[in-house]
C-alpha cells in the first residue's frame, strides 16, 4: 500500500542521485551535442533526461513507498516544501 504524502520527503537524496547521473554523462553528452557550455548542457540534459531520472528514482530507486509517483506523473515534478 502506497504511504499518503503531500511532498518528496527524500528530495535530497534524489537530487544527489540527479547530480550523481548527469556528473557521469555530462561530458559525452557534451561532445555528442555539441555543446560547450557546462551550465546550458546541464539544463539540456535535465530537459531531456529528467522525466527519466525521476521515474528511475521514484518506480526503482526510493526507499519510501509513496503516492508521489502519481503526482509526478501529472505535474511533471516532484512537489516538495522548501528546503
């Protein structure tokens, strides 16, 4: 049974694990999209690849089973409350 949240409560993890993906890649997406621009490639990738990262983060990934991933399938983001 999915746990009923109003928000990620693991958003930091997720986006160390975000961080931890586009480090890894950056450079050969980079050379393959011919972008050189560290930060325009960053905001590309995520344009990209984002949606990825997150269902890989929240269908695999989460320890917290959660009725987020709902909600990520209908806004395109995880919601969250300040950090």
């Amino acid at each position: 049974m999915c746990k009923k949240v109003e928000y990620c409560i693991h958003l930091p993890l997720y986006l160390k694990f975000q961080g931890e993906i586009i480090e890894e890649h950056l450079d050969s997406y980079m050379y393959f999209r011919h972008i050189t621009d560290r930060m325009a490639a960053i905001i590309s990738f995520i344009d990209e690849y984002g949606w990825l990262m997150r269902e890989c983060w929240c269908k695999k990934t989460c320890p917290e089973v959660c009725d987020i991933w709902e909600e990520t399938i209908k806004f395109g983001h995880l919601k969250h409350k300040e950090l």
